[in-house]
C-alpha cells in the first residue's frame, strides 16, 4: 500500500473509529509506517493542544 | 436524567437537531413534536457518548503501544514548539490552513471542506501532504 493510502486510511480511522472493528484497527496499526505517522498525529494534535 | 455532563456539548446537540430540522433531515412535524425532538435528543447524545467511547479505545489501544513516551507528557514541550515551527515554515499555505483548522480548530473533515469549499478528498491530501512533510523533516 502507497504511503498517501495509509495515511489517508488513518486520517479516516481517527475521524470515524466507529467504521472500524477493533481487528481491523490492530490490523492498520500494525503496520510500522502508519504507527509512525499516527505518533506524528498525536504530537501534532498535543502541540496545538497543550499550547494554549 | 443527566447523559451528556459537558454543558458545552449538551448545547451543540441540541444546536445540531436545529440545524437537522433547518436542513431537512429531521421532521419534527409528526404527532408529538416534543416527545420526537426530546427523542431526537435523546438518541444524539448516546450517539455522542458511543463515539467518544470508542475514540477513547482507540486512543488508549494506541497510547499504549505505543514506544514514544512523548504522548503522555502534558505540557509544552521543545519537540511540539518544534513542530509548530515547523508548520509555520516548511508547509505550504494550503495545507498548512487545513492543519491548523484540523489539529487547532479540532474542526471536523466536512467542516474543513465546506470552510474552504474543497472536498473532503482534498482535505485528505492536504492532510496527508503535511504529515508527510512534517515527517520527513521531524527527526
């Protein structure tokens, strides 16, 4: 899978978890790549968060 | 009985079986309008309770596995000044708005596309363009 794919596949996770199982989001976090770029997520997320 | 504590949410529910009733997709013209909007209410708040659950295991299933310690400090750190910088400067203007309206704003995919007036698939892109870029960059 193309690294746009994954990422887009986890940018839709983390909007609407409720379309996925709980099989399917260990399936999609298994991957080392879309583990990284979730990290980045919550770094992300946190820095525009915990900043104010 | 008392389902959603957040007083702020409770009014976004509530602003949302307006905007429902303004757009067409709720009917409140039946029988008993009261007893269907209260209904309505009723079903939007477990509806918001069930998303939050599940958010709430997926951010858990994901906090902890995950091997960056990082998440759970909750306090500004160097690495997130670093990343703001980095928004500030590395990304374009595009996707450097739709990351801000993302991840600042918290504003929703269909939020973003209806601001910008842009799809939600090119919310995505703009999306993904960032984190790669920030990514690439972010050692």
């Amino acid at each position: 899978m193309e690294t746009n794919e994954k990422i887009e596949r986890l940018l839709d996770m983390t909007e609407h978890p409720e379309h996925y199982s709980e099989e399917e989001m260990q399936e999609i976090l298994a991957d080392k790549e879309t583990r990284e770029y979730y990290d980045l997520i919550i770094k992300t997320d946190d820095a525009y968060t915990k900043s104010h | 009985m008392l389902i959603i504590k957040d007083e702020e949410e409770s009014k976004d529910i509530v602003s949302d079986i307006f905007t429902s009733i303004w757009d067409g997709t709720i009917n409140p013209y039946v029988d008993k309008p009261q007893n269907y909007l209260l209904m309505c209410v009723r079903n939007r708040c477990l509806d918001l309770l069930n998303h939050k659950r599940i958010k709430e295991r997926v951010y858990r299933l994901l906090t902890l596995e995950s091997s960056l310690p990082s998440i759970a400090i909750n306090n500004d750190t160097p690495d997130m000044q670093r990343l703001r910088e980095m928004v500030d400067t590395l990304l374009t203007p595009r996707d450097r708005q739709v990351l801000i309206m993302k991840y600042e704003r918290k504003m929703k995919y269909r939020e973003i596309s209806d601001e910008l007036n842009i799809s939600q698939v090119a919310v995505y892109k703009h999306l993904s363009q960032a984190l790669k870029t920030l990514k690439a960059n972010f050692k």
